[in-house]
C-alpha cells in the first residue's frame, strides 16, 4: 500500500468540473514539508466521476480507484491501489476480437497497395467536369516483377548420402512424392498468384495441411490480410505462434468449449485459427470450439515479406515507389488529353461584341458584329504548347520506370537493338530487384517442400531421413540457349557438376524421371538398331 499526501486546497474547495484542468497538486510528504512525487514512479492526474465533492484524483498509474479518507490535521491521506491495466482488460476479451483490434497500420498498408493497384488512384472526389484519366502502370509493373520472379523456379531434394545408392533412392522416392503434390494442388498457378499478392500487398503465406478425407497434402495460400503473427523477440523469421481469421458462407453448428456469454459482436461465420507448435485452437465467433494437442508438432504456416526492411518482422510492397510518379502521370495525362479536346472542338473568340443575343452556335452560322470587332478561334497548341506537355510526360515516365526498377527495355521496347552484355547491362535494375526477392524466397520454397516432406513421413510413411530440399532458379535475363547448354556440358563433362544440376539450371523439374526417359528411350532404339 502506498501512502501520497496533498494539501486539499488544490481540489474540490476551489475547483469544480467545469475548471478543468486544475493546477498541478502540491506534493507533502506527512511532516507538512513539500517534495517532489517519488522519481521512479510516474503520476498524473486525470478526470474521475465525482466522489464527495472530489472531482478528480491523484494517482500513480491511469485508471486507478483510490479512496481518500479525510485526516485531522488537514492533510488528506490517498491510499493507492494499483489499477487493472488497459492491456490485462484487453487481454480478457476472446481471440478473435482481440485480432480486430491488432496490427491496424499494417492492414491499413494492405488495403491502401491493393486499392492503387487496382486502379483507384485519384486523390479525394472529382470536380464537376474534371477528367480523370487512370493509366495503371502499378499493375503492369507488379506483374512484370512477377512473372521475371518465377522463371525456372524448380525444387529438387538431395540426400546428406547421395553418393550411396540408398540415399539416391531414397532422394528419388521424395521427389516423387513432391511433383505429386505440386500437380494435384496446382503450385505453379498457385504461386503465380501468391507471389503477385505479395508484390501488391507486401507479405504472403503459405499454408501446409494433411487433409484426412482424401489422404493428401494440402498447399493453400491464406490471404494475410487475416494473418496475424507472434515472433521471437530477437529473430523475426521464427514464429512463435499465428492466428488466421476468415470468413465462411455456412456456419456449422457450434460446440461450445468457451464461451464470453455477452457481446456476440462476431458472427459465427467468422473462424479464426490459433496455432502454435504445441495446440490448436479453433473458434467460431466469440466461442471457442475446439482446443487440442497440435496434430503436426509444427505450425504450418510459412510467412514471408516480398522485399524485408531491416529490423522489421513484415516486408514492404512494390506499390509505394510508383504512387507518387503514377498519379502525377495520369494527372497529366488527363490535361493533355482535355487540351487535345478542346482543340478538336475549338473555341470562338469575340473581341468588341458587347452583347450575344443574335449570336447562334450551329453549323453554318452567319454572324453579324460590329464594325471593329474581330472573330477568331482560339489557337491552344500554337507556341509548342503540345510539345512542353509530352515533354513533361515523358520525364514522369522516365522516373515512373527509374522508381520501378523495370527499363522500358523489359516491356519488349528495344529501338536500338541491344544485344548480349548491351542488353544484360540495360536491364540490370529489373535483374538486382528479382535476386533481392528470390534470396528470401529460396528459403521459403525450400521450407515449404520440407513441410510437405514431413506430411508425407507422418501420415504417408515416405521415408525422408538425411533429405533436404533445394530450390534451383533460371537465369533472370534472356541468355542464348545454345550457349547456356554447351556450358553445362563442359561443366558435367570436366566433372564440376553433376548431370543432375545441370538439369535442374536448364530448367528441368525432375531430372531423374528425365534421365530415366533419356535411358529408356536410348535402350530402345539400340534393340531396334540391333
């Protein structure tokens, strides 16, 4: 219990509500000597109902309710106890609302990225009359980047003893295994779609289940603007726990396990996961309707950023860089064409006319005006007007490109005919952009391929001991094919690599089914030789 002592001439004798705020209280301490508050505790003082003619108090911490019982000798004596957190009130509302109420900004950032890129890049309401034109250049850049990302995309598994022929056996097995996964649950076009999300929004997410019905493993890609994360403090890039919350058309009944008993603000067609690498929880609503060991042993999501900021848990999106060039280009854009307009239409100028009654404004008018007035149509392209704006224009779109990190090059625009190191040299900043991505996404496809291997060994019996997924990508820029094989042959001939990463750089997906069709294909035409 801690004791504060303040002279009451500071409160309600002299004060009422409407005077707030009042002068700051004089602390005493019980000798009457005045000093300052203790110096490792915070006070303040803040407005509270009326108690007996007490307007307010003081307290240590925002919240407190403290009783102020009166002392003889005029000094009021202020037993405080400690109050009951905003955070532990918030901590006792269920889950799902809780997840309501977290990572505001970043959902914000999502919804802002996803707005631009959808087109709706205008600022406020348009004026009567005002043209708005909107050319989507974020679009066209986002899928872009994209598209450059996954190219040659291909994941192999290796053995710790793959020079044992039980160890390539074994890596064999898995990869199998693996492609039958990535056919039966669309991966390519999957992660088309996840990858250009997260170039929009920022973030994606990977989600691995055993689906019991069909015995198989499910790839799915939640959307993270339900995706909420609990970290390491010191390592972002392990999780702790995550949550997703979604919404379904059909509730199924619920079976309550927990339950608030009042608020109900939640429909039952809002689920929300919570998972950690020990339980799982599942609610519908409010009410929570399971509570379980978790199946897995680990949580089965893979979240990763689009481009990571240093220090930072969630990554950022390709959209921002192009915000301010691409409004500023459909600004002018929306000018020139208006300007474009008006010329087509002209515009008749009347010099000395002081009235406009006989005045008809239809083809083959004749007008009739005064003896010095003077009739003409005004001119807007004259002086090299047009030319100031495409100027103009094409300065934004240098910088919308410079900004973007795409050379107009990538588009398929080539006047001067580049070629070999010219061309490789012109589109380098689209180049660095895609390895920046892909040196976090190497890990993420490697991880997911080891989830999926683990399912696999879990409710499959796939044998995955001493294996390890690996992700091989294709070259970014456009090489010479030809080229490019002779030198993986010289590479496989000078006993450098093997045939099978030879394979998987020239873009193979399961180059052992490859060399087997390779062997196959080779024993049957020397039986029909022979």
């Amino acid at each position: 219990m801690a004791h504060l002592a303040i002279e009451p001439s500071n409160f309600a004798s002299k004060h009422t509500p409407s005077l707030w705020p009042p002068p700051t209280p004089r602390y005493r301490d019980h000798s009457g000597t005045p000093t300052l508050p203790h110096p490792t505790r915070h006070y303040a003082v803040t407005p509270l109902r009326l108690y007996a003619n007490r307007p307010y108090h003081l307290h240590p911490r925002p919240g407190t309710v403290a009783d102020i019982p009166a002392r003889g000798d005029g000094v009021t004596t202020m037993p405080v106890r400690f109050p009951v957190r905003r955070r532990e009130l918030r901590d006792e509302l269920p889950l799902p609302v809780r997840l309501r109420r977290m990572d505001e900004e970043r959902l914000r950032r999502y919804r802002e990225n996803l707005e631009f890129y959808e087109g709706r890049q205008w600022l406020g309401r348009a004026r009567r009359g005002e043209r708005r034109l909107t050319f989507n250049y974020a679009r066209a850049f986002a899928d872009k980047i994209t598209s450059y990302l996954l190219g040659g995309l291909a994941v192999q598994v290796e053995a710790r003893d793959g020079d044992t022929g039980a160890g390539r056996e074994r890596a064999r097995a898995a990869e199998r295994a693996l492609r039958d996964v990535e056919a039966t649950n669309f991966l390519a076009q999957l992660d088309f779609e996840t990858e250009l999300d997260c170039a929009v929004l920022g973030d994606a997410a990977y989600k691995v289940t055993w689906d019991p019905a069909e015995a198989m493993v499910r790839v799915t890609a939640p959307d993270v603007q339900g995706l909420f994360a609990w970290r390491v403090p010191d390592d972002p890039a392990r999780l702790v726990a995550v949550a997703s919350q979604y919404s379904v058309e059909d509730a199924a009944p619920v079976v309550t396990l927990h339950s608030t008993g009042a608020g109900g603000s939640l429909p039952a067609t809002t689920v929300t996961e919570y998972w950690t690498a020990d339980t799982f929880e599942l609610w519908r609503g409010e009410q929570r309707e399971r509570h379980e060991v978790n199946p897995y042993g680990f949580i089965p999501y893979v979240l990763f950023p689009n481009v990571r900021e240093p220090k930072q848990a969630w990554g950022s999106s390709d959209i921002p860089a192009l915000v301010e060039s691409s409004r500023e280009l459909n600004r002018a854009y929306s000018q020139l064409s208006q300007i474009l307009e008006l010329s087509g239409n002209p515009i008749a100028v009347l010099e000395g006319v002081t009235g406009a009654d006989d005045i008809a404004v239809e083809p083959g008018a004749v007008w009739e005006v005064p003896e010095r007035a003077r009739a003409y149509l005004l001119d807007l392209l004259q002086g090299g007007g047009v030319a100031l704006h495409k100027d103009y224009i094409d300065l934004i779109y240098r910088t919308l490109h410079d900004l973007g990190e795409s050379p107009r090059t990538a588009f398929g625009s080539n006047p001067q005919g580049l070629s070999g190191i010219a061309l490789n040299t012109e589109l380098d900043p689209l180049a660095k952009k895609v390895e920046r991505k892909r040196l976090i996404r190497t890990s993420v496809y490697e991880r997911r391929a080891m989830l999926i291997l683990r399912l696999l060994a879990k409710y499959a019996g796939l044998d995955i001991e001493g294996l390890r997924a690996v992700a091989h990508w294709g070259p970014v820029l456009p090489i010479d094919r030809s080229r490019q094989v002779a030198d993986e042959r010289s590479l496989v001939e000078a006993g450098i690599q093997s045939r099978r990463t030879a394979a998987g750089h020239l873009g193979s997906d399961d180059p052992d089914a490859e060399w087997a069709r390779v062997q196959e294909e080779g024993g049957f035409a020397r039986g029909s030789i022979a």
